[in-house]
C-alpha cells in the first residue's frame, strides 16, 4: 500500500423504460436539482468531446450512455 489515493469516478446510467416515466425528456434536469444539494453536477470526461453543454449531457444520458458525477465548482 503506498497511501496514495487513486482518483475516483462515478458515473449515472438511466436504466428505465421511457414509457414508463412521465416527462422523460425532463429527467436530466431533475437528476442535476436532486445533486445540486450534495453540490454534484452531471459532467463528461474531458477530451471526448470538443465542446462540453447541459445538452450534449442531457441527450446521452437519455441515449442511456454513463454521465459522469463531478464535484460543482465553487463561483468565485
């Protein structure tokens, strides 16, 4: 053991049906309000996309794609 912490990554995957949630499209949105308190935002790693937005975040976490947890910056 080298008392060296290794970086940690957690990633969300929606697993349900659309069908079965009302106002899917929404869900997103409310997984972000649901993390904003534990000051946790939806992210991508970096350098697997050129430009970053809620949107592109969005359309792949409904895609069913993992959308990694990161930490929110504070606002300085």
């Amino acid at each position: 053991m080298t008392r060296i912490d290794a970086p940690c990554e957690a990633r969300v995957i929606i697993a349900a049906d659309p069908e079965e949630i009302p106002d899917y499209s929404a869900l997103p949105s409310r997984v972000r309000a649901a993390l904003r308190d534990f000051h946790i935002t939806l992210d991508l790693p970096q350098g697997e996309h050129d430009e970053i937005t809620d949107n592109l975040i969005d359309e792949l976490l409904l895609d069913g794609e993992p959308v990694r947890l990161a930490r929110l910056k504070p606002q300085t």
